[in-house]
C-alpha cells in the first residue's frame, strides 16, 4: 500500500467532520473547507490506488517474464537441436523481411 491511500483517507473523514461541524454551527465557509477537504482526500486516496494498481501490474508482467524465461531455458536444455533450427530460421526469416531490394533505375531517374 503506498503512503498516498491513508492520509487520503483520513483527510477525506476528517472534510466530513469539519462539514459535519459548519452545518451543525451554520457557518457556511467550514462546511466548504470540509467539503474540499473531502475531494481532495478522495482525489489522494484514489491516486494512492492507481500506484497500487500499477505496482501490482508491474509484478505480474516481472512473473510472466521469468515463467517465460524458465520455460525458454528449459526447452533449450531439453532439445538444443531443435532449438538451434528454430533460432537459425527466425534468423534466415528476419534477415529476409528486413532486407531491402536495390531500387530500381530508370532512365528518367
């Protein structure tokens, strides 16, 4: 949980009580402050979540890509013939879609 999510949440409750008190008084000015207190507490909570959020998306995609890494290694180790057919095509086919053919010349060229 990231340091964003509590004090959001405790700046939101305590807009409500600063609100809660400017109805209870009638003083129009604390229930506004309280009321801005609130949207900034939600906006700080919900940015704590969006970190989180990420946080957690950055873990997933760190866990697929060793469980990709081991299968790979793994399947090198087991069959590294076929593994050196596999890399020398992948080789042989992006060397032909990254190779350009000479222009061709023309006489109005």
């Amino acid at each position: 949980m990231t340091d964003d999510r509590i004090p959001g949440t405790v700046r939101n409750m305590g807009g409500k009580v600063q609100e809660g008190v400017g109805k209870v008084i009638g003083d129009a000015q604390i229930e506004a402050k309280g009321l801005m207190n609130q949207a900034a507490g939600t906006i700080q909570d919900a940015y704590g979540q969006a970190l989180d959020s990420a946080a957690e998306g950055a873990e997933v995609v760190k866990q697929a890509a060793i469980e990709g890494h081991d299968f790979l290694k793994k399947f090198i180790e087991e069959n590294p013939y076929t593994a050196t057919v596999i890399a020398v095509g992948m080789g042989f086919f992006l060397g032909y879609a990254a190779h350009q053919p000479p222009r061709r010349r023309y006489w109005w060229d």
